[in-house]
C-alpha cells in the first residue's frame, strides 16, 4: 500500500508555516502538527464549501497506538470549518524522524452542526478489489470507525476540546 501520507505537509501553498510536536500528556499521545497555509496556489473548494486559502490553517493530530488520524480545518478567521478524520493501518515516525501514516481510504467528516459523513466507502472497496489492500486492512478501517464513534471522538464537544488544546500546545511551543 503506497498512501503514505506526512502531517504538517501540504501541495497547496505557495507560501506557508508548519510545526510539528510531541505530545504526551495524560490524556492524549502522539504527533500534533499545525499548518498555516500564507499564499495558496488557489482555493480548494469541494461542493461549495472553501476547505483551502489564505489564512486557512489545519490542527492534525496522529495519535499513538491507533488507526487514525484527525484533522482540524480552520477558516481565516480562526473558525472550525471541519474536522477531518483518516482510517489508517500505522501510524509511525520515519527513519528521518518524520510522523506519518498509511491511509485506508476511508474517511470521516465530522461538521460543526454534529453530523458525521462518511466518505471515500466506494475507493475502500476498490482497493481491495484491486488487491491494494487485504481483507483485514478493510475490516481494520470499519473496526475503527466504529471505534471513534463509540469511544465518543467524532463528537463536536470532544474535538473542540482536543483541538483547542493541541493548538495551544503548538502556538506555545
């Protein structure tokens, strides 16, 4: 499987800042990055919805131990405009010290109203019909759906709460 993807990376800006920490506290452990997107090339917008521009900036958050990894997208105004969610097979830091994961193709949106959207259900099927996944991956990314709706983390009050800690712990360090 080649969806090997870094936090605190992008392919959109012209211009941009990035940081990346270690977190490790009682509650919460893992990779957190935050991204400032300065100059964009241009907009990302996706059913009318802007997701990219200048201004915008994401809170990603690549816990240890789990499937998945989040990510928080903010407005120029500091506004949450989704929260963003990857099914994962690892997550791990590479050899240069990098945090990473392997996507499985499944995703979740969790909008600031409370729905949750899932998405991409039609290119994790075709990845395993493809053989670009086994069976056990597939079954991985459900379990883990699952998994966070149950463990109450694609829950607007839980994420508020997460990500307003991880950004103050990036904006302070």
């Amino acid at each position: 499987m080649e969806r090997r993807k870094y936090i605190g990376q992008n392919s959109f800006a012209k211009t941009f800042s990035a940081k990346i920490i270690r977190v490790d506290d009682s509650a919460v452990s893992g990779y957190a990055s935050f991204l400032k997107f300065e100059e964009v090339h241009k907009p990302l917008i996706i059913n009318g919805l802007k997701y990219i521009d200048n201004g915008y900036s994401f809170v990603s958050f690549l816990p240890d131990n789990e499937y998945w990894c989040s990510h928080a997208i903010y407005d120029d105004n500091g506004d949450i405009i989704e929260w963003y969610f990857d099914m994962t097979s690892k997550n791990a830091v590479d050899e240069f010290g990098k945090p990473y994961y392997d996507d499985l193709y499944l995703d979740a949106a969790l909008w600031p109203d409370g729905r949750v959207v899932i998405l991409d259900e039609d290119e994790l099927k075709d990845a395993l019909d493809g053989g670009k996944i086994t069976r056990d991956d597939f079954d991985l990314a459900y379990v883990t759906l699952v998994g966070l709706r149950d463990k109450g983390i694609l829950d607007v009050g839980y994420m508020e709460v997460l990500c307003s800690k991880l950004k103050r712990l990036l904006l302070s360090s």
